[in-house]
C-alpha cells in the first residue's frame, strides 16, 4: 500500500490547526499505520518568533503521553541560513555550535533523547534552491564550510543525540559533498528535495545520486503545495499558502507549476480519476522515492487521503501523464 512509504509532515500543527486538534490528529495518523514524522524546530508554518519550536512541543508531549517513542521515527531540522528574521533560531550562519545547540533543545522539546534523522534544513550558502533556476556564486564569497557543519553532526552522532544525518533543499554538489563524508564516516545519509508531477526538478542531476549512491530520498508537497488538487483553478480566491502568503508565487515557480497542474487537471477529468490520488501514485511507482511527506491544516483533509490512498492508481495512467 502507499502509506508504507508516508511520512507525517508536522508543519502545520500549532498553527492552522491548535494544540487540542494537533494532539487529535496525531492519534489518527498514528493509528493508521504511519510511524514516521518529520518535524523542524522552526515549525509551525508559516513561522513567527512567538511560536517557534511549538510544533516539537505538541510532538513531544503526545509521544511522552502515550508511550510511543519506541515505535516511531522522528525526524528534525536545524534551520539554515537566514536573514535573522525569526529570532529564536538563535543565530543566521549554520556554525557547528549553533547546530549542536539546535539538536540539544529539539530533543528538550520533543521530550527524547535522540533524533531519528537530523536535518539541515537548506544550506549555509546560496544556492539555486527553493526552484531558483540559476545560480551565481558571486554573491557568496564566505561560506561555513562543509566539512566544519558535519564535525557538528559527527558529535551528536558519537553522542547518541542523532542516529541519522539529512540535507534537505541541497543541490547536487552538496549531495555529493555530504555523502562523500557520511561514507568515510559510516553515517547514513537521507536527503529531503520538494518533488511531485509539477516538480520534477530532482530528476535532472540528484535522481542518479540517490540511485548510484543508495541514499534514501524522501519527497515533500507531493501536491504541489495543493496546485494538484484542483483547488486554486477552481477557486481563484482560494486561500492557501500561494495567495495567502506574501512573494510565495514568486518563490515557488507558481505559473509554470499552475499551467502543469492544469493539464494535468484536464486529464485526470478526461479519464475520471483523481489528481490527487495520481499524485501519490506518482510517488509510489518511483522506485528511488523512499518515503513521502504529506501534511495536513485540517482533520477534513486527512479523510480525504486515506480515501485516496487505499490502493495506488493503475501504472497506465502514470505512464500516459509522464508526458504532459
């Protein structure tokens, strides 16, 4: 089944959704079979200082009430580079000290004494992340150098703190970077990258790496940030994070994935099947794809995934949409 490979993304919980509906919707995830929650200490979104690492402290405390550590798998980030805008990440550059700091009050927060996989959440430097289609390291001359930020993971892996190390939002050359230095190291290594049927940007260079080097890679916003729902093209006032958040259109390729979704749209009527349930049916097939990350602002939203998810859609209707 598809859910053997979901991942919770915890990001909304303590803002779209409070504290009681968090805890709620954390027991039904649970009973449904996923074991898996990805987290960051940044959370909930969107952030603000006076909420920062509250998505950990729901985490925690449900976990810790219920008895459940020992069977699930808890992942979180430590926030890269940064204009400071969020104060309470507690510094702008990933410094090994700062990033050691970080591990210590996430797991204070999440009440454990270690992290499953441990982030970082996109790099220290510049690069052409967040679907930046160029890049220029002109702009860049000072970097925390690779090798210093994994001195700081390899003294939270010897202590115990971390059992796992990730990147997430990284291009290829630091995928390669990292690896290189998790296999001297005899670390695992996972990498988080956005990827779905709109956003398929991974495939370029990172797909072979994951592949040659067997590095398990889990995809976040399998619907496009909801653009494969149909939601926004049905409702131009619809007010998820596209509308809703400022300069986010123009950070997210909106029109080139908006034009995308509605193609695909067309298709899944045409063929009287749901786009959503193509899109996680997308996922499921790729054979490099070790978990998916989906999250969720409502309860409402949850029953219509484990409707969708109970049986993947034929590989027919993969193929034919490869193309669109």
């Amino acid at each position: 089944m598809i859910k053997k490979k979901l991942i919770f993304g915890t990001q909304c919980l303590g803002s779209y959704l409070n504290e009681e509906e968090s805890l709620s919707l954390l027991d039904q995830v649970y009973d449904f079979g996923v074991k898996r929650f990805d987290c960051a200490e940044r959370y909930p979104f969107p952030e603000k200082n006076e909420t920062f690492g509250l998505t950990e402290e729901i985490i925690g405390y449900w976990q810790k009430k219920n008895k459940v550590r020992r069977f699930i798998l808890i992942d979180t980030k430590v926030t890269g580079r940064n204009f400071g805008e969020i104060k309470s990440v507690g510094g702008n550059r990933l410094l090994p000290k700062r990033i050691i700091l970080a591990a210590e009050k996430s797991l204070k927060r999440l009440k454990t004494d270690y992290i499953d996989t441990f982030y970082i959440h996109w790099p220290d430097r510049f690069t052409n992340n967040f679907d930046r289609l160029y890049y220029s390291p002109t702009n860049d001359p000072k970097v925390i150098p690779l090798e210093a930020q994994f001195e700081a993971i390899l003294k939270l892996k010897k202590s115990g703190k971390i059992r796992n190390f990730g990147i997430s939002n990284e291009s290829a050359w630091g995928l390669s970077k990292f690896q290189n230095l998790c296999r001297k190291n005899k670390i695992n290594l996972y990498s988080q990258e956005e990827y779905s049927l709109i956003n398929r940007k991974v495939e370029i260079a990172m797909k072979e790496i994951f592949i040659r080097d067997n590095i398990k890679f889990n995809a976040y916003s399998p619907l496009g940030g909801g653009l494969l729902t149909g939601k926004y093209f049905k409702n131009k006032k619809y007010g998820g994070r596209f509308n809703s958040i400022k300069n986010f259109k123009k950070k997210r390729g909106y029109l080139d994935k908006l034009d995308r979704s509605k193609k695909i749209f067309k298709y899944c009527k045409k063929n009287s099947i749901s786009i959503a349930k193509l899109s996680f049916s997308f996922l499921f097939y790729q054979k490099f794809v070790n978990g998916i990350i989906f999250g969720l602002s409502s309860k409402e939203q949850f029953n219509e995934i484990k409707t969708i998810l109970k049986k993947p859609i034929d590989k027919k209707f993969i193929r034919e949409i490869i193309d669109i």
